[in-house]
C-alpha cells in the first residue's frame, strides 16, 4: 500500500465515551465524567483527518486546513427536541484505499432515560440507523439509513454539515437539483434569512485546492447557526418551506448521503495541528469596563432559598425574606419574566424583590403579553407604589417573543403617568435568531425611536449538547452582542438571561436543568462568555438563576463555582478591563483553552482565569508595570467542587520579576489578586 493511500486510526489519551453521545458499555464512568471527556478516536487518510467523537464526524481537514466542522445524523421530534444517539456498535473496515467505519446508532426519544445518558432501554429507542463512514485519499462520505421503531412527529431527520464560522465571506457557488449554478457567500454579519436553498452541491476553491460537497436524499438548503450562539454554519435536509411537523409512522425508512471531494492542483503539505505548550499573554492597558451583572428567578416565583412563593403563603414569605442564601454584592438587577394571567405578578414580584433585597439590587421586569392594557397599574399595585425599584422594563408579545409596536406605543405613556423612570427595552426575551428575523422583517425597523436599549437572550444548547459546540459559542457570544448594536443604531444592549439550556422551547415545555450547572466547567464557561460580551455598548449581563437547579445556588443557598466566580465579577461593576494581548498563533478559534479577564479594581489587579479543558493548563502572564510576580495570591473558585490552580514567577531566581506562570487544573478558574 502506497503511502498517500495509507489509513490509519488513533484514539485519543484518554478514552471515554461522550454523552448523550454514547457508545455503549465501553466506559464505566458516570456520564457527566464522559460528557467532559469524550472518547476521539482520530482518523488520517492521505492528507484527509478527522475525529470520530461519539457518532459525529468532526474537525475534518485537509493538508492541515479545516474544510466542515462536523457531519452528523439528527432526529428532531415536533416541539425541536433531538433525540439523543447511542452508538450500539462500531466495525472498522480497511482496504488499500482508505477505510470505513460503519456503526449502528439508537436514538432515544427525548425524556426518556436514555436522553439523560443513563443507558440503553430498548423500550425508550424511538428511531435507529445505520451509518457508514468512507474515507479516501480524495473523498470523505457518510451514508444514513434510518427506521422509525415508534411512531412520532418529526420536524426533521437526517444528515447536517457544519461549516466553520471561519468560512464567514468565503464564495460558493450552489448547485441546484436540476443543475443550475448561483454564486453566492457565507455572510460576514449574521444572516437573519437563509444563506443557500435548493442545493444540490456546493463547490468552492481554497489554497489550490477545489472541494466539492454534494447531497443526496432530499433538498438541502444552509442557515446561520450563529443567530442560535452556534459556532457554525449549517447545511441540512427538510427545507424549511415544507410544513411541519410530519408524521412519521413505525417503519418509515429515510436514506440519505453526504460526500466532499478535493481536487488539488498541488499535493497539500499535512501538518501536524499547531498546539503549544503554554498560553502566553501581555496586560496591557484598559480597553473596557466590566458590564453590570444580573441573575434571574425562577418564573414560578422561586428565589435564591428555595421556597415557592407564588401561592402568596405567609410563612413561605417570612422564610424567603429569612436573609439565607449568599450575597452577590454590586450585582445590578434581578431579572424576572412575569406572564399572563396577572393575578401570579404580585407573589412573582414578591419573590424577586425579596432575591433583589438581598443583593442590594433593583429589579429588572420582563413582560409577556400581547396587550399594554393595565400593566403599569398592575406593576404599581403589586410593588405598592414603588415602581422606583424598576431599572428597566421590557414588553413582549408571547407568539412572536418579540416588542409588539402597538402595544409599545400604548405602554410607555402610562408607565410614565403611573412614575416610572427606568429604561424601557424594546427586542426579544428569546435568542438572538428572533431579534435578527424581527428587524429585518419590516419595510423599516421596527425598534421604536424612542426605545432606551435592546434585549436579546442566549443558550449554548440549542442544537447541540456536546462540550466541544458549548465551547464553541463562546466567541459567538461577542458576534451576536456586536450584530445587536448594529441593529439598535448604537442602542446599549442587554443580553440574558443567559441559561445552558433553552428556558422555552414550545408552549408547554419547562425550562431544563443541567448537570454541569453546578460544576467548575460552568464556571470557567461564564468567564469566557463574560469577556466576550465585554465590548463597549453592552450594558447588562444576566447568568442563570438565582436558585437550584438552573442557577447559581444550589439547594440550601450555597453557592456553585458560578455563583462564586460571579460573586467576585459582580463586585467589580464599572470597573476597568486591561487588555490580554496574545502571540497572533495562540489567537485562533479553539487553540488556547485559556481565559484571561484582567480587572484593574479599586482594590488592585485582579487577574480573572478559566481553563475550558479537560486537561492542566498553564499560562505566561507578562504584568502591567507595578504588579510583582512574587505577591500573587491564587484564590480558586470551585475548589469544593475538585477545581484548582497555582501560580509562581516565571524566573524563580527572580521573583519579584514581572513574569507570572499560572497553571489551572481542568476545567478550573481562579482569580489571582497582588498583596501590597
């Protein structure tokens, strides 16, 4: 066998089985563990790599240049839940041009125990399939045949490509089922509206090189993901003009492929991925201010203690209000979402004002109603006159999750007549997609002149669960916060809450908890997601809850690794951020794990750091003039929950140098001050 033909297969160091992409019975670890530490098991066939991760094909690249970011099968029931895939069994094939993967996939229908990745019931399997995986030296292919085992409703099923944001701008040209061709661009702004449709192919050139990505089994048409907070580009079947849901009855069968080839002029030199030992950064001087912060409460109208509220119960009330629970002092505002019908606001408000009272913070008010009709009225009542408590107020119509004009016009007059002086919010309480969609769809913008400032929420779990992609919004965040302003004219912008699961996916679903929730790896995820959104103009930030599950407590008020980081973070309101400056190698997407978030506080430098890994990370921090290596004091926030950190000059024989070497433990964040 010739050696551009060769085929071989490595697994990563530590092997693991991802969840809910998990491969059945070959890692004894609970499935959190494995959800952190997923199984890679890495693929190389002439100049073509790739990494199998559970059932997706990921990071596909030639001659070292990413080409898609992942290809994988979906099954999404008609309320947009995925079913979670189990992979069954997996067979290796190999022959003289390359080598196919083939492996059996059950996919658990949302809800059931296997959607929670605690193993296979045949009884929860709704759908399984057959995927084949084919890589040559000139092709990659993957294959999906599927079969319903229950009956169900399906918005979709099948194949989707992931294209890398770093496509943003690249040309394309589109083919059609009946063979015609239309240039066209992934889009540089995010794209409220379809990017490609009808597409039969999709052929474009980098670097010598001429791909050529073609579908078979239905229409495929590209969406921008990032409008979700995704980092990618999606290209999928079941054309969003067809009507859905569709039945989808036991035994229906859907067949689908997916195939890229590269023609190169040149054969692609193949490098080996540019890793470093050792992130490398420079504080420098200011270049922002730490947003203000908020949490949220929990809609049924509990608060940071856990007590339920919302029947208006006296002694529920005198528990609440007991003073139990952390205080986040110099937190802002806390957000609470209060639906029809009004005879719940005045115990919802009750419940925020007392989580609000603890904290020394103001209430932030999200309405959701189709009508402006005695909302100021019912606000005044249930907060008994103190509509002064209010710093920003937003109303939105419960179809549409967006500002509705006429009731906007009918609100703001009798807020003001009732003496409220706060912010008036126009946008969505929903993602960043809606916001987009709604000022694009008028013939002029629909943000009322007089609106003070934008909302929009984000969620790293719309599509995908998998680690990797909840890393992966990170930068995105930055993008979407960026896109807002320039929708709003420069209007500030208020972004949250910001939750790891959907807070609403359909009419009648309940928001989701998660199991990272109360683990390091949250913690050192907001610390990344914080320093995106740190950009001029973003003038709020709301993380999660105040209580378990979904927030920064859990039960009995103590506080999670991110309620300790935003403890600290919300102390710093206002404050300068210094600038972290990195060699242009360690700049690109997923290349250093590290988050530096250096604060210059009343109380001195504070240096912010969060590894986002499942390995030890260290980090060279060149300080700003006056801050001595030797006086670093490491505070790790977590350390309950098995997080760490540690830091030392650089140059031992010189500690009072201005090098720091910081190491973080996986999945850890830390803050490190100088003592005078």
């Amino acid at each position: 066998m010739s050696t551009e033909h060769s085929a071989t297969l490595h697994s990563a160091a530590t092997l693991s089985a991802a969840s809910p992409s998990a491969q059945a019975g070959s890692d004894p670890r609970p499935a959190l563990a494995r959800r952190l530490d997923p199984q890679i098991r890495k693929l190389a066939v002439g100049v073509w790599t790739a990494e199998l991760v559970g059932d997706e094909l990921a990071n596909i690249s030639y001659g070292g240049r990413p080409v898609l970011r992942a290809i994988k099968a979906v099954v999404r029931d008609h309320e947009w839940r995925t079913f979670a895939p189990l992979v069954r069994d997996l067979a290796e094939l190999k022959d003289d041009d390359g080598v196919s993967l083939r492996m059996h996939v059950d996919y658990a229908a949302p809800g059931s125990a296997d959607a929670a990745g605690a193993g296979v019931d045949a009884d929860d399997v709704a759908f399984e399939a057959m995927l084949m995986l084919r890589i040559t030296p000139a092709t990659v292919e993957v294959s999906f045949t599927g079969r319903a085992k229950t009956a169900f409703r399906r918005n979709r099923i099948g194949l989707v490509v992931l294209h890398p944001t770093s496509e943003a701008g690249r040309e394309v040209s589109v083919v059609s089922p009946d063979g015609n061709v239309t240039a066209g661009a992934f889009p540089t702004d995010i794209r409220p509206d379809l990017v490609f449709t009808e597409i039969s192919s999709l052929e474009w050139a980098d670097a010598g090189t001429a791909f050529d990505l073609g579908f078979s089994g239905d229409i495929f048409e590209t969406e921008d993901q990032r409008n979700w907070s995704d980092g990618s580009f999606k290209t999928y079947s079941t054309p969003s003009a067809l009507p859905t849901p569709v039945d989808v009855a036991a035994g229906d069968t859907v067949t689908q492929s997916v195939s890229i080839e590269a023609l190169s002029i040149e054969t692609p030199d193949n490098p080996l991925p540019g890793g470093f030992d050792q992130a490398v950064f420079t504080v420098g001087e200011a270049v922002g201010t730490v947003p203000a912060l908020a949490v949220s409460v929990d809609s049924t109208g509990r608060d940071s203690t856990g007590v339920d509220s919302t029947g208006g119960d006296a002694r529920a009330a005198a528990a609440a209000n007991s003073g139990a629970g952390a205080q986040l002092p110099g937190l802002e505002a806390v957000l609470v979402e209060l639906y029809e019908p009004r005879e719940a606001w005045p115990a919802k408000l009750a419940a925020a004002a007392r989580e609000a009272d603890r904290h020394g913070a103001a209430l932030d008010v999200r309405i959701v109603s189709a009508s402006a009709d005695g909302v100021a009225e019912a606000l005044r009542g249930a907060l008994g006159g103190q509509l002064s408590r209010i710093v920003r107020l937003g109303l939105f119509h419960p179809e549409t999750q967006c500002t509705d004009p006429a009731a906007w016009t009918a609100l703001k007059p009798s807020l003001e007549k009732a003496g409220f002086s706060g912010q008036l919010l126009a946008g969505t309480r929903s993602h960043f997609t809606e916001l987009n969609r709604w000022v694009a769809g008028g013939s002029s913008s629909p943000v009322p002149q007089d609106a003070d400032a934008l909302a929009f929420s984000l969620t790293p779990q719309v599509h995908s669960t998998e680690i990797p992609h909840i890393v992966e919004t990170v930068p995105i965040h930055r993008a979407t916060a960026a896109n807002a302003l320039r929708l709003g004219d420069g209007r500030p912008v208020h972004v949250g809450p910001i939750t790891l699961k959907p807070r609403f996916h359909a009419p009648d679903q309940d928001a989701d908890g998660d199991d990272l929730q109360d683990h390091s790896f949250t913690a050192a995820w907001t610390l990344a997601s914080l320093h995106a959104l740190t950009l001029e103009g973003v003038a709020s930030v709301t993380y999660f809850e105040a209580g378990s599950p979904r927030g920064i407590a859990a039960a009995g008020g103590t506080l999670n690794p991110a309620g300790e980081l935003l403890q600290k973070l919300a102390a710093c309101k206002g404050e300068p951020v210094l600038a972290a400056t990195q060699p242009q190698a360690q700049r690109a997407p997923g290349k250093n794990p590290v988050t530096l978030y250096p604060v210059q506080s009343a109380a001195g430098l504070q240096l912010f750091l969060g590894n986002l890994s499942p390995r030890e990370a260290s980090a060279a921090l060149s300080l700003p003039a006056g801050a001595s290596a030797s006086a670093a004091k490491v505070t790790v926030i977590g350390a309950a929950t098995g997080a760490s950190a540690a830091a030392d000059p650089a140059d031992a024989s010189s500690p009072a140098n201005g090098v720091l070497a910081v190491t973080l433990g996986p999945w850890s964040t830390a803050v490190v001050t100088f003592r005078d």
